[in-house]
C-alpha cells in the first residue's frame, strides 16, 4: 500500500457547519465529503481543471451516509477517504471522519462516482493517467468505514 491509498487531513469544525441542532449540518457532511474527495485528486495531480483537461469530469452518481456521533462546533476532526473501486466509467471512495480527542467515529460515507465526457455529458472510461494515480483498496487496513 502506498501512502497516496488513502488521503488524511485533520480539520476543525467551524460555527458555520453546525445547525440550530447544534451539531453539524446533514448537507455540510456531503459538502465536506465532497470536498475531500476533490482535495485527495488534487494532492495526485487530478484536481477538477486536469481531469477535465483530460475530457472528462467526476460527478456524484450516489451517497450511501452513516452518522454515527454528532460533531459539534470547535472539535478536531481525522478525515480519511480512499477508493474501493475504479473501472469502466465509475468508481467507489469511502470517507470517514473521526473525532481526535476520543477516537469516536462520526461519520461513515460511500460515494459512488460517475465519469463523464465533458463534451458529450455521457459516461466515457476513466483516462489511464488516473487509473494510473490511484491505489484501490478493498477495505482500509484499520478496519471498516
């Protein structure tokens, strides 16, 4: 396994991502894994602009989300994603996102990913630079997501 399999980044949760719950937002989480998905490309080379250089872009086919503990305003938080699956045109990234002070699970995703022709708007096979980027893992060696 390379260090490039899977992508880690710590952040703070910000008053902006918390609802009048007074924990994090639902759609942030989506936001937020949207978001280090993009930022795991981007760290390979493939930000959006390169992808789309290559004729093709990434969009979200599907989110499968486990929320498992409220993160509230101020906690730091582990954020880890990598891919389960990559071929044809679509592939699999699992997120999760951990509270550092506790090792407490917060949130568990699977996005599913569509590869499409940014000419056309269809499904077109990923481009061989990116097959060639990433490491697919059929489970994170710490255990499930």
């Amino acid at each position: 396994m390379t260090q490039a399999a899977i992508f880690r980044r710590t952040r703070i949760i910000e008053d902006d991502h918390v609802d009048q719950l007074g924990h994090v937002n639902n759609v942030v989480w989506i936001e937020l894994i949207i978001e280090l998905a993009h930022a795991h490309s981007s760290s390979l080379g493939l930000s959006f602009e390169a992808t789309k250089k290559l004729g093709g872009i990434w969009i979200v086919h599907r989110h499968e989300i486990d929320y498992h503990q409220p993160a509230l305003p101020g906690e730091e938080v582990l954020e880890e994603t990598w891919l389960t699956s990559l071929r044809g045109a679509r592939s699999t990234r699992k997120a999760r996102f951990t509270r550092l002070s506790d090792g407490t699970r917060l949130v568990s995703a699977v996005t599913h990913w569509a590869y499409i022709d940014t000419r056309t708007q269809r499904p077109r096979r990923i481009d061989p630079p990116i097959l060639a980027a990433f490491e697919v893992l059929e489970e994170h060696p710490g255990g499930p997501a």
